[in-house]
C-alpha cells in the first residue's frame, strides 16, 4: 500500500466490503448501498488493488467482493488474476503471429 491518502470514496468502499468470502457483497449493492454507479466502483476498487489493497472477488454464482483475511483468500484472488493475465498474453501471442500485416505508427 502506499502513502497516499485515501479519497472519500476510496474509504467508504474499504469501510463497506465485508471481511472475508463468506460475506462477498456484489458491485451492485456495493454500488447502490454508496449511491454511485457499478463502474465507478469497479474503477475505485482497481485502483485500490493496484495500490495494494486486499481486496478480493468471488466470480461465481452468488459472488462479489470482500476484504481477504485467509491464506486461501489471498491465493484463489491471486490465481484467478493470473490464469486472466495468462488468457491475455495467449490471445495477444496468437494476434502478434500476423504482425507483419500491420505496420505500426
């Protein structure tokens, strides 16, 4: 986490997330209980993230997101984000295959 104070915002979204998985709130009742809408949420909790936050979701049925406070927390929101970095650079390997099409500008 860095020592940049945290916005209004950025406070309440720390201060509503519930303390573990079990308690998961989704992006729209955390979005209607701040009265703003999902993506600035969703936009505030990346950056949040980005910072060093724990913050950690669940995709499945019935998930959302919550504050991490277990080891398995912490590893299932760290493999979940890499399998999606993983996914990424695998499209971005099969795109780069026909680069000498385009020229870059």
């Amino acid at each position: 986490m860095t020592d940049t104070p945290l916005s209004n915002i950025e406070q309440q979204i720390l201060n509503t997330l519930p303390a573990g998985r079990a308690q998961a709130i989704t992006l729209q009742k955390l979005a209607c209980l701040l009265h703003i809408n999902k993506k600035r949420v969703s936009d505030v909790v990346a950056d949040l993230r980005k910072r060093g936050y724990l913050i950690g979701s669940n995709r499945q049925a019935h998930g959302g997101m919550y504050l991490i406070v277990t080891s398995n927390e912490f590893w299932e929101t760290v493999n979940t984000l890499q399998k999606s970095v993983n996914s990424q650079q695998t499209i971005i390997n099969a795109l780069l295959q026909h680069e000498e099409r385009f020229a870059r500008v």
